[in-house]
C-alpha cells in the first residue's frame, strides 16, 4: 500500500494545475491514495484534508516518512517499508514539526544541496528509487 501527502504550493498556481503535475506520476508508480492539504474544493481524484496530522491519524497501519531537505537519512540508504505513506511539504515548508516517535525521515543529496525541487519532483524519485528497491 502507497499513500502520498502533499501540501498545494501558494501564489504560483491553481491546485487543477497543480494536480496534473502530480496525476500521472502516481498512476505510473500505482499510488493506492493521493491526499493534498489544505482543502481547496476542486474536482479532481485527490482527497483533501485539513492539515497533514489529519492524513497520519487516518493512515494508523502506514509507515509515515516524511521527505524533506534535513531528513535524518539519505534516500540512497532508505528501506522502504512495504505498507508507506510519504509526506511531502512545500516548496521551503519542512514538515518534520509534525513528526513523531517511529516517523522515518529521508533527504535526497544533490550536488549542491540547494532544495531546489518541487515536492512533485521529488514524489517522482522517492517512488522511483521505491521501484527500483523493490522489483
């Protein structure tokens, strides 16, 4: 089972947009859920909440891993659990305040280390690197 968590970015977008960069991405690498914060009300195939704690206190049987630049790991290094649910923020927006004790936290390196992604690109190479570890 896969879950992804998202925050919808601010000011650069519409989430309709929004969520076509993320819709075929999650198809390719058969995503179970698809959830984005806070609530915006379009009509798209995402479940909305809240805020994140709403899709953790939801997901009680998932790992929770949050991927964010200061993560505690390094993806490269990562095990992914089979049964996970991936945190994302947004653009300069952590979401390791909300996490917890049995929370995972990964980062990916780059050359500079800039975090210069957008959370859709880094959902690409986290289930990319999920792909790769587990065929």
């Amino acid at each position: 089972m896969i879950k992804i968590a998202g925050m919808w970015e601010r000011g650069w977008n519409t989430p309709i947009k929004e969520f076509d960069l993320w819709n075929f991405m999650l198809k390719e690498f058969n995503v179970d859920e698809f959830y984005m914060t806070p609530i915006s009300g379009i009509d798209a195939d995402v479940s909305e909440r809240k805020n994140l704690n709403d899709v953790i206190e939801e997901n009680p049987d998932l790992e929770v891993i949050h991927i964010d630049e200061n993560g505690d790991m390094d993806l490269e290094n990562f095990i992914h659990p089979e049964n996970a649910l991936y945190i994302f923020g947004r653009t300069s927006s952590s979401t390791l305040s909300i996490k917890e004790e049995g929370h995972h936290s990964v980062r990916i390196s780059t050359i500079n280390n800039l975090a210069g992604f957008w959370a859709n690109q880094v959902a690409a190479l986290v289930l990319y690197d999920r792909y790769l570890k587990t065929r």
